[in-house]
C-alpha cells in the first residue's frame, strides 16, 4: 500500500474515532480492551474525561506509546485536521443557534441589559472561529499531555522547548506534561 493510501484510510480512521468519540463517553471507549491505538488518540485529544476516565485512558496510551507517539506528535505539531474542524464548525454553528434562541428570548439569564446586547452582537462567523481556536488550543494541549504519558525523547525534547516558549499559549501543559513524565521515572 503506497503512502497515499495509508495517509488517507489514516484520515478517514480518525475522522471516524473523533465522530464515534463524540457520542461514547470515555468511560466505555477506555474500558474497550483491543481497541485500536488511533481511535483510543482520537478520543484522547477531543475529550475532556473526569479524573477516573482520564487515568484509565492514561493506562492505555501508555500501552500503545509506539504507536501513540507519533500521531501526538502530529497533533501537537498541526492541531486537528480539516475534516475534524469541518466537523466541529457545523456543531459549533448549532451551538450558537441554540445560543441565539435563548438569547432571544432574553429572559431567565441573569444577563444584565447591556449584556444581553452585547452577546446578542455577536456573529456567527466570530462564534464559531472563537470557538474553533479554543478547541484548537485544547486539542494541541491534549496532545502534549499525551505526550507525557507515552514519553520518548523526541516527545521530551518538544516538551522541553515548548515549556521554555514564554510566547507559547501551551507552555503550561507543556511543563505539566514534562513534571509528569518526570514523576513516572
């Protein structure tokens, strides 16, 4: 099978993980005992678990760090991929419909006048690409912390020089990913 070919059954694989991860709670995909590594990063990078999912879904990527590793590494490098983005500006436009509607009607917010004005301003397109670098932001945070779990040198050498990055927004999950990878030593 040529590169192409794996870059794009890759593709559709994780677009596939990040759909399924969207409707399973981590609970019932960590708990899945031959689950596939990508599937198990997909659902680690677009996740935010509670402390006792996170830890068992910790277990598992440190199973799969082989194969883990460089698909974080991607991840922190390019953050989600288009068709993940695609996906998550279409749910992103539904939210802020729902959020119009509610807005609309003005009442039971706790929102103060101005405020309500405010947020009734705001448009769509500013909605969805706040939105989108948020989930950027964490998706590429995600991935580092992964990368403190799985471990390896070229994950600690991005860590380290992301750590010491004071313009970088993930400096800090770099350097709680680098303060976990030491505490496991």
């Amino acid at each position: 099978m040529n590169w192409l070919a794996k870059n794009q059954i890759r593709s559709v694989t994780i677009t596939t993980a990040f759909l399924t991860a969207l409707f399973l709670d981590c609970t019932a995909v960590a708990q899945q005992a031959v689950e596939p590594v990508h599937v198990l990063v997909a659902t680690w990078l677009i996740k935010n678990c509670e402390v006792g999912e996170e830890k068992r879904l910790e277990i598992e990527l440190k199973k799969g760090a082989e194969v883990a590793r460089p698909l974080l590494l991607e991840a922190a490098a390019k953050g989600p991929d288009s068709k993940v983005l695609a996906d998550f500006d279409r749910a992103s436009g539904l939210r802020y419909q729902q959020r119009q509607t509610l807005l609309g009607k003005g009442e039971g917010l706790g929102l103060s006048k101005e405020d309500l004005e405010a947020a009734r301003k705001i448009t769509r397109e500013g909605f969805v690409a706040r939105e989108r670098e948020d989930f950027d932001l964490r998706y590429r945070s995600q991935a580092l912390l992964g990368l403190g779990i799985v471990g390896g040198d070229e994950a600690k050498s991005l860590l380290q020089r992301t750590a010491r990055d004071k313009q970088s927004p993930l400096q800090s999950s770099a350097a709680e990913a680098l303060r976990r990878m030491q505490e496991k030593q």
